[in-house]
C-alpha cells in the first residue's frame, strides 16, 4: 500500500487493517478496510458518506471507493428503495456501461 489516508470527520468511523507504505500480499482479504458513517436522517447520512469517500486516499491497491461513490446517488438507495439483489442485478451492469 502506498498511501493510505483516512477520512477524519465527526459521524465517521474507518476500520482498517492497513496504512501507508502497509505491505498487501497478492492474496489479501478483499476487505481491508471499511468506512462507516451516521447522522440524524438519511440524507444527511448519504451526504456524509459521500464526503467521507471523497476524502478517502488509497493508492496501491484497487477499490471500489468510485463504485460506492456512483452508488450512493442511486435513486434506489437515495430512497431507500433497495433489495438483496439490486447490486448484482442492477447497480454492477449499469456501473460498467457507464465505465466502458
């Protein structure tokens, strides 16, 4: 891992296993890390956790920091109108025809 920095606000918790210069093996656990966040209602929620993501420094590794950021202005999460099965049936398609 090259550079790791964690966002650093009031409502945000990362849990990570690694930081800068970290040695990642090839055949890491995917998680290394996770970011969570908390607010009064939901908007403000999905806001935070936006900026949270925005602040976000991982360079070294991949992630899917620009996957979660596409996600987070779904309409279907914005609502709240979500179900087990809309990232595998929904979100990747949609967020690989807008990467290709």
């Amino acid at each position: 891992m090259e550079r790791f920095e964690a966002p650093l606000a009031p409502g945000v918790r990362v849990d990570a296993g690694v930081r800068s210069g970290s040695v990642v093996a090839p055949f890491y656990d995917s998680l290394l890390g996770k970011v969570v966040v908390w607010d009064s209602d939901r908007p403000h929620a999905l806001a935070r956790a936006r900026a949270a993501l925005q602040d976000l420094v991982v360079e070294g590794v991949q992630t899917t920091r620009e996957f979660h950021l596409w996600a987070l202005q779904t309409p279907e999460l914005v609502s709240g109108d979500v179900h087990t099965r809309v990232l595998e049936d929904e979100w990747l398609p949609r967020f690989r025809e807008r990467e290709a």
